[in-house]
C-alpha cells in the first residue's frame, strides 16, 4: 500500500489520482506474493517477482497483471517424478511445506510421479509455526522403508527439518530437492552434510552480471564504514571513505556474489520493465524519450506481455502466456570437496523449452569431473581385436564380505581361495582364440579379443564382471558411457548362481542334470535320500527339478538342507548333525565348489563316515577333493560329469603362462603359490617364501595340467568356436538373402549381440569329430559321464567312468551304467540297501498321509 502512494504521505480529503509507482519488483514466497498481487490487482500494477514459483499464480483471470522471471512449479514437479524415475526411485516418501508453494507443488509432483509409475510410501507436511507436526513427519521418516524423500520445502521448513534429523542421527536417505533449498548456503553445517550429502535436486540456473562485483564493493565499503566514495556528491552528510580500514570486525560479512540465481532474475525483472517503458515512451539513441507520454500501470502491463530482450549475460528474457519464464534448471547434487568443504555440483541440465524427451541434457565437458570413476574393476586377461568376447570365471572360490557398518565406504568383496582348475578354464578360451585367429579359414582378415574377468564364484561379483565386460576394453577410454560395447558374446559363467545374476544381462548357457539324477536314484532303489544345496539359484531350481522328476516314484526325501552361500561354519555342523542323525545314507548335493571345499573339511574333522554321495557336475570332477585323505570319506562318491573331450595343444599352452611370461599378472603369481607354495613375486603381500617363476609346470599339478581329459575345458573351447563359426556365418551373409528385415544382412563394421545371437541358434559344427548345435532353448545335447570316485594306485582319488546318460535316447533308454566297475561308499563292490524295506513303508505312510489330509 505504501508504494502504491508517493513519496510522502499527505493529508487529503479523497484517495485520487493514479498509481505512484508503475511496476513492483517481488515478493520472494508465493504466498506473500499471492496477498500483494490481489492488493495491487484492482490498480492493475504489475508485479514481477523473481522467485515465487507456485502454478496457482499462472491463473491470468485471478492474477492478471503478474509476472515472474522464474518458471512455474508446473515444470519443476513435473521434472521432479522424471528425475526420480529416472534413477529407477520407485518407492519414495514424500514431504511438503503446508503453504501454497509446497501444496500446490507436491500436487503436482504427485500427479506426475503416478504418471511415471513411481509409488509413494508417504506423503507428510507441516509448517514453521507448527513443532507438532514436524516431530510427526520426523518420526515418519524414521519408520519409512523408502530411502529416497521428495522435499517440496521451503527455505525455512527444510531448515527445521535438518535440525530435527540431526539431532536424532536419522541419516542415509537420498534427498531430491526443489530450487527453494537446493543451493541454500545456510543449511551447510558441519553435521549437515550427514543428512544432506549427495542430495540431488533443481536449482535456479546462475548467471555472471557485469559490474555487479564494483557495485557491491562499492556499497559495501559505504554501508559498512559509513563513507562516501562520491566525492562530496551524495546528498547525505558523510565522510569520505579512507583507503584503507580494518576488515577483521567485519568477518561475518557474508554477501556472495558467486551465487548469482535469484540475483539475476531480479536484475532480469528491472530491465523487463525497462524494456517496457522504452517501448512506450518509444525511446531512440538519437532524440531520447518522449516525455510527454503518460505512462500507466495497466499499459505497463500490456508492454511487459510483449517484452522480448537479451541481457548482457546472453539470457533471453521474455514471459509466456501465463506471465512466467521458461523452466530452466540446473540439476545439482550436494558433493564435498578435497578440502571437506560442500559444494553444489552441477550435473546436468533441464530446459523445458526442447523438445519432450530432450529436456534433460548432461554438464559440458568442463564439468565432467562431477561424474567419475570411482571403482575399477581390471580383468584377468585382456587382447584387442575386431571382435571380443567376454569371458567371466570362477577363478577364486570363496570370498571375504567387507565389514558393512556403514562408517565408510566398504571396500569390494576380497576374493580368496584360487582355483587352479578354473584359470584352467580362462586359459583354454585364450588358447581356443589363438588358434581361430591364426586360423586362415574361420574368420579369415578378423581376428577375435577377449576380456576375462574373475566372478569370485559369488553371484554379486559376477555381475559386477559382467557390467565390466559390457564396456570397452579400458575403463578409462572415455570418461562418459556412450556408443555400443563392442563385446558379441560371453563365455561362462561355470556356476549356474552367478550365471543366473549374469544372464539377465548376457543370456549364458544353461546345463540340465536333474532328469538324470533321478534316474540313477530309481536305478540302485535308493528310496530315503537326504539333499544339500547351495545358497543360490543354482541350488534352489535344481532340487525343485529333483523333486518333480521323483514324483511318482518310490523315492523319498528325508531332509533337506542348505549350505551358506558366505560359508557359516556354525550352520555347516548342524547340517552335518542331520546327516549323521538321519537314517538316510544317500545324500544328493546340488553346490558348487567353492561352497564344498571349507564344507568338506569340516564333514571330515566331524569323522563322519558311510554316507554314499551323489555329486552334480559342478564338483563331481573338482581336482582339489582328489587328496589321499579324502578318500576314507568320499570313497565311492558318484555323480554326472560334463563330457570329456580332447584339445590337442591345451597341455603346451598351459605351459607357456608362468611368472617371466607375465610378470605383472597377480593371478599367475596365485597360480604359483597354489601350485608351489611360493610367490614368484617379490612385491606380493602373500607369506609364501619367494621363488623364482622358472619352475616347471608338471603333471603332478593335476589341478591345473590335468589335460587328458578337460571336461568343463572342452565346454569352454566348443563354446568359444561356436561363437566364432557364428561369427563366420554372419559375415559371409550375402545381401538380398540375409535373415533379417528384407532379407538384410548384418554390417561387419556394426554387428549387435542380437544378431549373433541367430546365428548362434542355426550354428552347426565339428570340432574333434563331435558335432556341435544347439537346441531352441539354447541348450547343448544332455551327454554325460557317470562318474565314480575310486582309490588309486596311490592312493589318492581317481575319476573313473563308469557309464553315460545320453539325451538323445528315448525316454528310459537314456542312462547306461557298468555296475560291476563301480566301487561304492566304505570300499564296498555293491550298493547299499540298508533300511530300504522300512524307509520305503515309511515313504508311502507319509504319502498317504499327505494325500489323506489335503
């Protein structure tokens, strides 16, 4: 009301006249500016405010002489949902300032935020003059499963919000914040960060005004020392300003001249009225302003809508139908610096005026830094070539989980326990591309790389690996992920957990076994069985596909029980307490390597004894159990393993990786130790007493150069010329008869997995007189070998065959087995039959009882 009369108040009969003032540049919260803009309404003042953003103060009919140099909340809620879909936050909760900011604001929000299918836990507000409710919405936050909060807050309320999360250490959620408190200096404190850090949210764009810095020294001096740099020319009675005065009372002294965002809307908001005026007093460089034009507020109104200008900083200014702006935003997150400082890194970009789904951009280059690479992950053994393929191998088998108590950033999952058998494997797919590259009639002019990379037999460390593998050959390459991986195809992984982890992402091989398990169960008539599995899909699907291949039969199971796949030894003892209780003598194990090995040990040192196990391929041909001492507990273990093969060069190939070859590979060093007990490496952490590297490599590592008959090796070397007869296939494609849309072939210098992928599935060769393909679920030929541990002249454990399971054969027909080679449990000639006749009673009274009580 008082701008609205002159500069001096007077005694007056009436209230006449027109406005004094011909525009009002404010107020700062919608809700103050709500009041002032249907108080100046009626006089038809414009009001431009420079930072209240509620969408009801677009309504021309309700507010039609407000303008604002900051867009609407319409876009910033909108843009809100987009940016928490965007991060995959589909469970957030939800809090708001209780004023027309933050309630229109979250309506919004919420709306979008169900349109991008995004579910809200909560969604709480209060206001600054109400501790009730904010202790309310604290103690919600606290219960809420939903880590990710959507803070719709003003200054002030997102200020008390902090103090009550502080004070009661509610820390580790994400919050995603609006322009009202996102780059708010007053809310870094030193425990701030705690709760605030890494915050993400939209903040008004900064801009460089020229001048402003001498300005504001100017003022500031004046202000501050009481002085005059005018030289006598101010109308005020002050002394001139000194050259020099004492700053150290001032140390508080806290103008910022760096964050320019609200700043220069309000400098934006002057000139539009500037602009306005000039317009209308239509102004020229050559004969000035008409003077004699009578200005009034309404036409005022009228010039700003048509407004349309560029300020010194090259931001364009001009209003939309609704007296805003155009959403500009800058995305900011909360990041602390080297010298443990915050700052508000911008990290990307959003301009409503491109096109939808052009809205978001990322940082220029100069501010790429924000985005780095905080973790490598280096793989085994890298080759460049036209083409590369992945490899992901279990080459350690059990791992060391960091301690996660969320005081630091925990480092990765160490990887212990090497696997010579393994590295076996990785070395078979480099001979196998090796070969193919200096083959002159598969892929003749291409060659093939490789990338292999060490899943730690863990399931999380294999999809780490398998996200490594979809990159380039560096890490560091480039530092933003753009383009298509050059990776076609994957080999591995060995153990069905991780592969199930890492086929979401790279569909690798599967290998039935559970039909011919059970078949060898009815063979021998053992009827009350125990199973044991791993922690992991692997395990789980396995003993459920065991279970519905024994319905119908007289087979029982008398317990089932679980391995850690983190190994538990507490856990491990009650297993075995089971075994040992339980009447059942045949156990099944469905578990990988890695878990069996520390499992074993303990099994050995309980001294138990007289159980027949019957093993899965996974660890039926594990060289580590092959040990003398085993032999008194594993004895007559039988089990399917994958089909033998014979690759000729495997064994000189092994060779030929030592420690002179590669003398900064740890994993060769690994290899050493494992193999010699000593470390070739003079910089390895490891206590193995030092060697030199030029040991040979014997077949008494039968870990490692047991190459008579590769198994699992043969798997990896077929898998990798699959791939290359594909590959063959795809680029001898000629046009007009390819097998893609019209009849199109794929490009040599733009090949995508997907096309490979068909050629995979038509693919048919022979490799050591084996013919190779593939069925529709991408799966070989079930062919197995019946395995049978035996004592050997040794004394150690031997792998002997003792029959097949063949696919191919009809229904019943698939299993062959030569009994009288078969050395069973406690060096028995015959297989066990003890309390078959009373398990199988018992087996069909729990039977009928089930169906009895259905």
């Amino acid at each position: 009301m008082a701008l609205m009369n002159g500069d001096e108040w007077t005694a007056g009969k009436s209230c006449y006249g027109q406005s004094a003032v011909h525009a009002i540049i404010g107020e700062s919260e919608s809700s103050s500016t709500i009041v002032l803009s249907r108080t100046t309404g009626p006089f038809k003042i414009p009001v431009i405010s420079h930072s209240a953003t509620c969408e009801c103060l677009s309504s021309r009919k309700e507010y039609p002489s407000f303008f604002r140099t900051i867009a609407s909340d319409l876009y910033q809620s909108r843009a809100l949902a987009q940016l928490v879909k965007h991060f995959g936050w589909t469970w957030v909760g939800a809090v708001n300032s209780d004023s027309d900011y933050g309630n229109n604001g979250m309506a919004i929000f919420l709306t979008a935020a169900q349109e991008e299918g995004v579910c809200i836990e909560y969604t709480e507000k209060f206001h600054r003059a109400e501790p009730e409710k904010l202790m309310k919405v604290v103690e919600v936050i606290r219960k809420s499963t939903a880590q990710v909060i959507v803070g719709f807050l003003a200054h002030v309320e997102m200020n008390n919000l902090l103090e009550q999360l502080s004070l009661h250490n509610i820390t580790g959620r994400q919050f995603v914040g609006v322009e009202a408190w996102i780059t708010a200096d007053s809310l870094v404190t030193p425990t701030s960060f705690s709760v605030l850090g890494g915050s993400l949210g939209f903040a008004v764009q900064k801009a460089n005004i020229s001048g402003l810095d001498d300005f504001l020294i100017k003022d500031f001096w004046e202000r501050e020392f009481k002085c005059n740099e005018r030289n006598g020319d101010s109308m005020t009675e002050t002394a001139p300003c000194k050259e020099n005065h004492d700053l150290i009372e001032l140390k508080d002294y806290n103008d910022d001249v760096t964050e320019l965002r609200y700043s220069a809307n309000i400098y934006k908001a002057i000139y539009a009225v500037a602009y306005s005026l000039h317009s209308m007093l239509k102004c020229s460089n050559s004969q000035g302003c008409d003077k004699s034009v009578k200005v009034t507020p309404w036409q005022v109104v009228e010039s700003l809508k048509q407004v349309n200008f560029t300020i010194k900083n090259g931001d364009q200014v001009w209003f939309d139908s609704t007296g805003a702006a155009v959403a500009r935003y800058e995305v900011v997150n909360w990041q602390r610096g080297s010298d443990g400082s915050v700052h508000f890194k911008p990290v990307g970009y959003y301009d409503a005026s491109l096109p939808p789904g052009q809205n978001f951009t990322s940082p220029a280059p100069s501010v790429a830094e924000v985005c780095t690479l905080r973790n490598s992950f280096k793989p085994a053994f890298v080759s460049k070539g036209d083409y590369v393929i992945g490899g992901i191998f279990p080459l350690h088998y059990n791992q060391e989980m960091p301690d996660l108590n969320c005081t630091y950033k925990p480092p990765p999952v160490k990887c212990n326990g090497f696997d010579p058998r393994a590295f076996r494997w990785a070395q078979t797919m480099r001979l196998a591309v090796d070969e193919i590259n200096q083959s002159s009639e598969l892929l003749p002019n291409y060659t093939l790389g490789y990338k292999i990379f060490d899943s730690c037999a863990y399931p999380l460390t294999g999809q780490r690996a398998a996200l490594a593998v979809l990159n380039s050959l560096s890490e560091d390459d480039s530092p933003t992920c753009s383009g298509a991986s050059p990776l076609l195809a994957v080999i591995g992984e060995s153990g069905s957990a991780q592969s199930i982890v890492v086929s979401r992402i790279l569909q690798p091989f599967r290998i039935p076994m559970v039909k011919a398990i059970a078949q060898l169960l009815v063979r021998f008539n053992w009827t009350w069985v125990g199973l044991v599995r791993g922690d992991h899909e692997y395990g789980r699907f396995a003993v459920q596909g065991l279970m519905r291949e024994l319905q119908g039969t007289r087979v029982c199971v008398a317990y089932q029980e679980m391995i850690p796949l983190l190994y538990n030894r507490q856990r491990a003892l009650e297993i075995m307490q089971v075994m040992r209780s339980s009447l059942a003598k045949v156990v099944v194990v469905f578990s990988a390597e890695g878990e069996m090995t520390p499992f074993l040990r303990d099994y050995m040192m309980q001294n138990i004894t007289g159980i027949q196990w019957v093993a899965s391929e996974a660890w039926v041909t594990a060289s580590v159990f092959t040990g003398s001492e085993y032999y008194p507990y594993l004895g007559g273990t039988i089990g399917f393993g994958i089909r033998k093969g014979h690759i000729s060069r495997l064994s000189d190939y092994l060779q030929t990786v030592n420690p002179t070859r590669y003398p900064n590979n740890l994993l060769v060093g690994e290899l050493w130790e494992a193999l010699y007990g000593c470390s070739p490496f003079s910089t390895s952490i490891s206590q193995a007493p030092p060697c030199t590297g030029q040991e040979s490599l014997l077949e008494q590592h039968s870990a490692y150069m047991n190459t008579s008959s590769p198994r699992v090796a043969y798997n990896v070397y077929k898998a990798v010329y699959a791939i290359a007869h594909s590959l063959h296939n795809l680029l001898i494609c000629r046009p007009g008869s390819g097998p893609f849309q019209h009849n199109s072939c794929a490009q040599s210098n733009n090949i995508h997995p997907w096309q490979l992928q068909y050629y995979l599935q038509e693919v048919t060769f022979n490799i050591a007189g084996e013919e190779v393909d593939f069925d529709l679920k991408g799966d070989s030929i079930p062919y197995y070998d019946i395995i049978n541990w035996q004592r050997g002249t040794g004394g150690n454990i031997e792998f002997v065959n003792v029959g097949l399971f063949d696919g191919t054969k009809p229904d019943g027909e698939e299993l062959v087995i030569q009994e009288d080679r078969i050395m069973w449990t406690g060096h028995q000639s015959e297989a066990s039959c003890s309390h078959c006749v009373f398990t199988f009673i018992r087996c069909q009274l729990l039977k009928f009882c089930r169906l009895r009580w259905r």
